[in-house]
C-alpha cells in the first residue's frame, strides 16, 4: 500500500500558551508527523512573490535592509487593521495548506499540522481528525509571559481566538495540557495509538 493513498490528516490546534509546540513533539516521539504553521509562514515570507505582494500592498518599511521581511513590522501593520489582517491570511493561508498537502504526501501515515486559527477559520474540514491542545487563560497567560510575550500581546492574540471551552465542544479530541508532563504524555501516547489503528480507515 503506497504511502500516498495510506493518509491521516490531523488538526493540532489550541489557543496561545496552551502548549500546541509540547504537545507537537510528543506526538512526533510516538510516530506522528507534524508540520509547524508558523514555520511555514516564516518560509513563505521569504518567496519572492510574497515579498513582492507585500511590499505592494503594506509598502517597502516592512522590509528589512537586507531585503527579508521584518515579520514585526508586518505584525504591526496588519494587526489593527481587519481588512489587511484578512488580507495577510488570504494570501498566507491556501499557501499554507499546500505545503501540508504536500508534506503529507512525503510522509503518509498519520500527519498532524499544528496552526492556531482552525476552528476561527472554518478548517476543520479539512482534516479527517482535530486535536485541541487545552489550557485554561490563567494557565496559558502564566506561561506566555514566562516565555517572554507582554501581557497586552498576550491580550491582543487570545482576543483573536475563540474560546477554548468552546473549541472543546468542537475538537475530536482534547489534551488537557494543564497539568504534569507527565498526565500530557500519557494522553498523547494513547491519542497517538488510536489515530495509527484508524490509519487504515483512509487508504
């Protein structure tokens, strides 16, 4: 059976601070594959077209001297401003979806794409399976501000997420990620078994 016709597409979603990037490895540990959307992203801003779309529609400052994309200044731009926000995930977005489509097709077998805005976006179609990643605010709060986010952009980016409690109502599945290591790794050890003995379903 190919690996291309032998493919489990999952959602590994969860708000700012939940632990979507812990979660992410310990999935790869127990043999799931996991592309990051944010590193697809930072790919993305250094293609030419990108770049050139950009330069067009938010102008030449969000360039730094040596030509990259000043991804802070992008963020300032869009950020309070819905229409260029809307604009930016336009033209990020399907892109994104293509290199998860593609990396699939490399890997087979069960293949998370971990992205924060599924259920804000109406994805979750697109994947046979969606995992939310929980933690309660005060929880993800403490945690972003450990790692260095303010307080006012750890506001700003949960104000643009939905509600955990009710994505909860929405995933598939949910690794409450606000506890030990220890509980989390237990989770998604047996998350991980069941998503491979489901693998067979869609070949």
């Amino acid at each position: 059976m190919s690996k291309e016709n032998c493919i489990l597409r999952v959602a590994l979603t969860g708000n700012i601070g939940s632990g979507k990037s812990t979660v992410a490895r310990l999935l790869e540990k127990y043999g799931v594959s996991v592309l990051d959307a944010d590193r697809v992203v930072h790919r993305l801003l250094e293609r030419d077209e990108v770049k050139e779309a950009l330069v067009r529609k938010l102008g030449r400052e969000v360039l730094n001297p040596d030509g990259s994309v000043n991804r802070r200044a992008v963020a300032e731009r869009v950020f309070g401003n819905p229409e260029l926000l809307r604009w930016l995930e336009s033209l990020l977005h399907p892109k994104v979806y293509e290199e998860f489509d593609r990396f699939c097709g490399e890997r087979g077998g069960v293949c998370a794409l971990e992205a924060a805005l599924v259920f804000e976006k109406g994805n979750q179609n697109r994947f046979h399976y969606t995992v939310l990643v929980y933690a309660p605010k005060e929880v993800a709060k403490k945690r972003a501000l450990q790692r260095g986010l303010s307080e006012e952009e750890f506001e700003r980016r949960w104000s643009r997420q939905m509600d955990p409690e009710k994505k909860k109502k929405l995933a598939d599945f949910v690794v409450d990620n606000s506890g030990p290591l220890e509980e989390t790794e237990r989770q998604v050890r047996e998350l991980a078994r069941f998503l491979k003995e489901q693998l067979g379903r869609f070949c």
